[in-house]
C-alpha cells in the first residue's frame, strides 16, 4: 500500500532522510522507531505532501503519490495527531465530523453527528460527551476523541503519531489495545512513529528502525528481540551504550 524508494530529504545542510527504502503492505500495521531528529516524523508527512522529497519516490497504492487529485488522495487517509490537535472552539461531534462536514466527504449535518456519536462509542466514549468541548476532557479523552475523528471517515490508511505520548501507562495500555482493535476491524493499513516499545508491541506487524537517514532493519515485532541489529537492540533496551550516540 505505501512503497518509499530511495527517498531523501534535507533541510538546508541536515540530511534527515538518506535513501529511505520502505514496503508496507496492505493491511499490515508499521511501526517505524527510532530517537528524536531521526526523520521519522518527515517520513510521514512525506507521504501526506506535506513535505516534498528531494528525490526518490513514494507510492501509494502502486501510483506515484505526489501526482493527480491531492484531494483524493488525501480522502483515503485518517490521522491521530501526537497532541490531539483538537480544535478547542469546536464541540467534540464537531471535531470527530470535521471531515465530514466539509469538502468531498461532506454529508448533511445530521448524519455527520450521528456517525461521530457512533465513532465515539467505538472507542469508549458515552454521547453525552459529543457536546462537550476539548478543555473539559481529561487527556486521556482527548486522545479517544482524536482516534474517533481518525476513523470517522473509514480511511484506507491510518497514520499515528506518538499515539500514547502524555499518557499514563494504564492509559496508554487502553489507547494502544484500541488502536489495535480498530486497525484490525477496519483492514486498514496502519503506519505508526513512537518511542514507546509498550506501543510498539502492541500495535505493529512489522517494525522499522530509522537511524542516520536510513531503514537499518526492518522485520515482524516477534523477530525485534532477537533482530541481531545493534541499532535496534540498543533502541529497545535503552542503553547509553552502542551505535546511536546519545545526546548530551
């Protein structure tokens, strides 16, 4: 579903991505790990458009990804935002429906609250919420709210960014057994960035390291622990000692 060949991209001196080669297929749930700075949050925006890749080429769905309708394109894809992103002016239905209220996606009012009502319940969210607003949720809640609205439109593809970042561990525990629930109920396939190995497990297929620009492994979330990789290996057991250096 989503192919990058040789995909590079600096910022001015800061070669951040170095002939990324990735294949995650479809149906397949990825996670992509790696430290800060690694590039992994450019990776997916790359595949958004959001950021253009110098060269190389990322497909989706067997076609070049940055050529026809964006618009389109952009319809087959839902997205759960590191901090929520929810819009603090907007009552909950109305974020859940954002998509659906508006543009290609657009249905009449009506419907577009009782599908957000019912993405809601889908991860654990009474309807009484749906008129609430985003300052009177927990973070927790938050974090449900921006999973409904990252489904509300049944996308091909779902990105998650950081999904348990600010979460406690119960709660993620929650986040990430929904995240997988959804992904599987939907067939969709799934690209996940995170620095949380409890996420990792519970989400991923398959997992791939990022390091220096570059996919250094990649394999199935049962063969991480035992990679042979010295990246990945220093990366899961968090240790100050071996090829990523640590920032000082």
């Amino acid at each position: 579903m989503i192919r990058f060949e040789n995909v590079h991209k600096a910022f001015g001196s800061n070669r951040v991505l170095r002939g990324v080669n990735l294949h995650i297929p479809k149906g397949e749930s990825m996670v992509i790990i790696g430290g800060s700075g690694t590039g992994k949050s450019v990776a997916l925006k790359s595949v958004l458009g959001l950021v253009k890749p110098d060269s190389g080429t990322i497909f989706v769905d067997g076609k070049d990804a940055s050529e026809g309708d964006h618009d389109a394109f952009l319809a087959r894809f839902g997205m759960l935002f590191q901090g929520g992103a929810l819009f603090d002016s907007l009552p909950v239905w109305q974020n859940v429906a954002f998509r659906l209220l508006r543009g290609s996606l657009k249905r009449p009012t009506e419907e577009a609250r009782a599908i957000a009502v019912e993405k809601l319940r889908r991860v654990g969210l009474k309807e009484e919420v749906a008129d609430r607003y985003p300052a009177e949720l927990s973070g927790g809640m938050q974090k449900r709210v921006g999973l409904a609205r990252a489904i509300a439109a049944e996308p091909e593809i779902i990105f998650f960014d950081e999904p348990t970042t600010g979460l406690d561990p119960i709660m993620s525990g929650v986040i990430n057994e929904l995240i997988r629930e959804i992904v599987v109920e939907m067939g969709a396939t799934a690209m996940t960035i995170t620095h949380d190995m409890s996420s990792v497990r519970a989400i991923a297929d398959k997992v791939a390291m990022l390091h220096d620009g570059v996919i250094q492994w990649t394999g199935p979330v049962a063969k991480m622990d035992d990679s042979g990789d010295p990246y990945v290996a220093q990366f899961i057991s968090g240790s100050a000692e071996g090829p990523i250096e640590a920032v000082r």
